[in-house]
C-alpha cells in the first residue's frame, strides 16, 4: 500500500505532463507512492498520453476545466497514502527530493505542510514562500518579484539568501507542496472558491488555524518551470486569476474587498461572472 499519493493536475500541458512523470519514473522516490494525475479536460491528449506511456498512474478525467483546488481535491480524495505531494505538471523532480521531503516532515511531527526550494530551468531560486497575502505583503511581494526576474541588484542574491535555509512561513507554494493527509482532511482539502490564485496561501490558512505548522525547508529541490497551461489560454487565465483574487480578500479581507472591486472596475479588470459583495449575514460558500 502507498505511504504517498502524488497529485498532478493537468490542463492542457501534454509535453511537461510528460517530462514530469519521466522525472518521477526515472528517479521513483523511494518512498512507496502512487500518483494520480487529475485532467482537467485538456484538448491536446494529455490523458490518451498518461494511459499510453504511464500505465502505472491513474489517470481521472475530471469531466471539464474544474480548475487546481476542485481537481486536486478529486485527486486527493482518490488517493490512500497518509501523505499528499500537490505536484504541478511543470515541475521536474530530481533524484531523492521526494524523500528528502518526507524525511523532513516526518522529523517535524508539529508540522502538517511542507514545500521544498523550487529553482527555474537555470538553477534560479523562486521565493516560494511568504507571510499571509495583505494589500501591503501583496504588492511588497510583486514588486521583489519583478525585481527578482530583472536581476535588479541586490534582490537576486537576498532571494538565494532567504531559501538557503529552512522557515516557518504562512504558507509555501503549491506547485511542490507535501501534507499529512490527516490535516489536509481536517483543514476540509482545498476551498474550491480559489481557481487559479492563493489556493495554497488559503489551504496553508486553514491548516494554521488549527494550531499545525507550516514549513519551508531547502533540503529539498525541485526544478519549477512556471506557468505553461496558462500560456494556452491567456484572456481565461487572466479572468481566473481575477475572480480568484476577489474571492481571497471576500473570505480574509472583506474590509479590503470593495477596494479592490472598485479598483479592478477602474482599471477595467473587472472580471466577468465576479458576484460581487456578499448580503448580510452571508459568509459566502461554504469550504467543500
């Protein structure tokens, strides 16, 4: 039986979908593991490919684009490991970081969430972690991230500074992310409120409310290429992210929310399908 279910969603990403579970399959974590790969209706024969060249992994067509909490909670929910990899299609998992990661949480028992250092195709550590997202942390984060990705000085090396060593952030990244399925279960899985922005920032939220930690730990690395289902459909990302972000600040900033409306509206960004504030007394929808 697996000690380890590895979810991986996929939309439309058939080549890195491909690439990852090479990595995986070439260099298979030592640790007893399933992978489930959740397809999120992808058009270019993701899920035909899994079936062809990984009979091994389970494949679950989810049926339309359900976006990364509802199909990771399918995943999840079809996995029986006592722990949880959320894995990104875009990712490539060198030889023992896997194990590396679970070694790390099962050294840790006050700690529920785990996330690795998450480096690009040329080496260059990602921020993959931080503090509860605010307006002020919000914005001091993108502009370090543009910066970061221009390799304005000094912020390059004060990046590689911060991952160099382990913390105890609010929450990592969920492109790499390793969960106790026991917290993951009790935090009620992912909100699927959050389609495509800050599901692990609100995931690692509700696992903290209940007195378990989150850790980011560099003992671990994996190679993170970013962003490449999006690349297919750009307006409908963009509109996701959207709609994701306001439902955010609806659940864990209501006083900032109508801000942000107001300031999407002015910069004609609003997004289309966005249902505006909630009525009074309604704490909107429920976390499934």
């Amino acid at each position: 039986m697996a000690d380890l279910s590895i979810i991986i969603v996929s939309y439309n990403a058939r080549s890195d979908l491909d690439a990852c579970l090479a990595s995986l399959h070439d260099a298979p974590p030592l640790t007893p593991h399933e992978i489930v790969v959740v397809d999120n209706a992808s058009t270019d024969g993701s899920a035909g490919m899994v079936r062809d060249r990984w009979p091994r992994v389970t494949v679950i067509d989810a049926g339309g684009n359900l976006g990364f909490s509802r199909a990771n909670n399918i995943g999840i929910r079809a996995g029986a490991g006592s722990l949880v990899l959320l894995l990104n299609s875009d990712t490539r998992v060198p030889r023992g970081a896997v194990d590396r990661l679970v070694e790390e949480l099962r050294a840790h028992p006050d700690v529920a969430v785990v996330g690795p250092r998450l480096v690009d195709a040329a080496g260059r550590p990602e921020l993959s972690y931080g503090s509860m997202i605010t307006p002020v942390s919000e914005s001091c984060r993108k502009a370090v991230g543009w910066l970061h990705r221009n390799s304005v000085p000094p912020v390059p090396a004060w990046v590689r500074w911060r991952v160099s060593r382990p913390h105890y952030p609010d929450w990592v990244s969920g492109a790499c992310l390793l969960v106790r399925r026991a917290d993951a279960e009790a935090a009620g899985l992912l909100d699927e409120r959050f389609v495509l922005y800050a599901e692990d920032v609100d995931f690692c939220a509700a696992i903290r409310s209940r007195g378990r930690r989150v850790m980011f730990s560099p003992a671990a690395e994996i190679v993170h290429l970013r962003g490449r289902s999006v690349r297919h459909a750009p307006a409908a990302a963009e509109r996701l992210y959207r709609l994701s972000h306001l439902a955010f600040y609806q659940k864990h900033h209501p006083r900032w929310y109508p801000w942000l409306r107001a300031y999407l509206r002015i910069r004609g960004r609003l997004p289309a399908g966005d249902p505006g504030p909630p009525l009074a007394g309604e704490s909107g929808p429920p976390r499934v």
